[in-house]
C-alpha cells in the first residue's frame, strides 16, 4: 500500500526536523514540555520565526514573559518579530501585562478569553495555514490542576478547525519533574521534552521526541546547544555514560568509608541496612 502523504511543518531548529521525519504533521497538537530554562521558549520562538518565513500566519500567546521580553530574545536570534508584527504577519498575545488594555492583552488568564483572543487573531491575519504558541499552557490551571486536561481538550478540540499547528508549552517541577497537572501530554499528538543535566560542572540540556504520533521518529535523546546569534542547534546524540549516573568508585568508596567511621563514633551506632542504598 502506498504511504500516505504527510505535509509536515519545519520547526526552524538546526538539525531537530530530520528527527521527526522533516517536521511536525499540518494541524498536530504539540506538548513543549520540560523543566526551567531548558530551552521550551527558544525552541517555540524558532517555531513561529519559520512560520512567518513561510508565510504562515502566526500567534503566539506569552504568559511568562511579556510581549517585549519575547520580542527581545527573538531578536538576539536575528529574528525580527516586531517587523513581523508590523507587517501583519504576527500577532503576539500578551497574557503577562494584563490590564493594559491593549488589543491583544488578555484581562484574565482565563480559558475562554484565551480561545476567544487566538480566533480573533486569526481572522485577523488571515485565511491559511497558521502557526499557534501557547506559552505556557500551565499559566491557566496553576490554580485548578485537576482541569488541565480539560482544558488542553477544549482548546485542542476548538482550535482544530482553524487550520492551527501548535505547540502547547507545559512546564515541569525541578523537583519532582512532573508537570503541574497532568492533560497536556495526554491530548497532544507529539511531545517534545527537554532536559538539562550538570556534567562536570556544566550545564547541558538534552531534547528527546517522546511522541510523535505518525512520524518514524528518533527515540534517542540528543544534545542541544543555545547559542548567541544563532539559536538552538541540535549538536549530536546523548551518549549515556555510567558517570553520568553513577559516582566515580573512588567517590562511592570514601562515602561509604566516612559512613562507618561516624557510625562506629557514636556509641548507639549501627549502620542500617539500606542506608547505602542501591547505588554502591
Ligand atoms: N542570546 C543568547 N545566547 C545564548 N544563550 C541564550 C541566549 N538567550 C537565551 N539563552 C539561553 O536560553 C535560556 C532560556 O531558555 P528558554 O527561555 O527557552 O527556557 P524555558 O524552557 O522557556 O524556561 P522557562 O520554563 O523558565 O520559561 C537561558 O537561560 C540561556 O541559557
Ligand atoms: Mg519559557
């Protein structure tokens, strides 16, 4: 049988598309997910910047950042959003500076405004293939986690007829690296989750495809880099090494050494079992 054609959207990332089988399927629903700083802005700013090259029309809602904080880090990637803006190839709504009355500032962080808001910018930009960014999506249920995947539903289910790919940026906690509310995941077609990781006293962030639904996609987590100028830029697969994990055995043994002689110091000591743990 012959495969079926899939029009798939460039995601503007140096090396990410050849991951996905040269882009994110027309129409899909996209989870951005990962922890602070990762690069879940980044990645979606190169998103809408591919859009407006292609001459896609493109909304992106900021809810962490405000409108200028988001045209400035475009622009330190040599992309001109507020050109962008200006020339009606854009329209950027600001759900941080809310109360400034302005056209499209949403008042309330508030679902309904949201959806309504993205469809006006719709029309207003045009008949076409869009490009829609919700950054981020967990802004609307920080106070009611149980409705994310309603909502995400919902606005999935709405905007689908718009002719709107999306990205729906979630983020997760440092420190359970769960998302605040479970829904995005679920109803999205793809994931994209991002990491970073401290080896030998540097950060390093990692992007992995955890899902793309009719895509033959990687399933190996591959190094990112962000850099000035530029963007991001896939750099090469993620080898996973046992020092990334484990402790060097000399470490591991002055530990466990520093342990027995605290214990045996105390008069009540006894060292529990487990107290070690796996790992040594
Ligand atoms: N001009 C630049 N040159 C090099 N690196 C940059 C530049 N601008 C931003 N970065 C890097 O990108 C990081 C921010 O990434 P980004 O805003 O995409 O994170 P995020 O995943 O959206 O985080 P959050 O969840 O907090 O919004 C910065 O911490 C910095 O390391
Ligand atoms: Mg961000």
């Amino acid at each position: 049988m012959k495969r079926p054609y899939i029009e798939r959207l460039r995601s503007g990332v140096k090396g990410f598309d050849r991951l996905i089988a040269g882009g994110v399927p027309r129409g899909f629903f996209v989870a951005v997910v990962g922890e602070p700083g990762t690069g879940k802005t980044v990645f979606s700013i190169h998103f809408a910047w591919q859009g407006v090259l292609e001459g896609d029309k493109v909304v992106y809602v900021t809810t962490e950042e405000s409108r200028e904080s988001i045209i400035r880090q475009a622009a330190m990637f040599q992309m001109d959003f507020a050109g962008a803006v200006d020339r009606g190839k854009m329209i950027i709504i600001d759900a941080l500076m809310r109360g400034r009355g302005d056209e499209w500032s949403l008042q309330e962080l508030d679902i309904d405004e949201l959806v309504q808001k993205v469809l006006e910018a719709k029309k207003r930009l045009g008949y076409g293939r869009a490009r829609l960014i919700i950054d981020s999506m967990s802004a609307f249920w920080l106070d009611k986690p149980a409705m994310a995947r309603k909502y995400s539903y919902m606005v999935k289910r709405i905007l689908y007829k718009w002719d709107f790919t999306v990205y729906m940026v979630s983020q997760y906690a440092i420190t359970t690296t769960q998302a605040f509310g479970w829904g995005v995941e679920h109803v999205a077609d793809g994931i994209v989750r991002f990491r970073r990781y401290i080896r030998r006293g540097e950060l390093k962030r990692y992007v992995l495809v955890e899902k793309m639904r009719q895509t033959p996609h990687s399933l190996v987590m591959h190094e990112i880099d962000i850099r000035d100028g530029e963007g991001m830029v896939v750099v090469r697969p993620a080898k996973a090494r046992k020092e990334d994990t484990v402790l060097p055995r000399e470490v591991t043994r002055r530990i466990i050494r520093g342990r027995i002689e605290e214990e045996l110091a105390s008069p009540e000591g006894e060292l529990e079992s487990g107290d070690i743990g796996d790992d040594f």
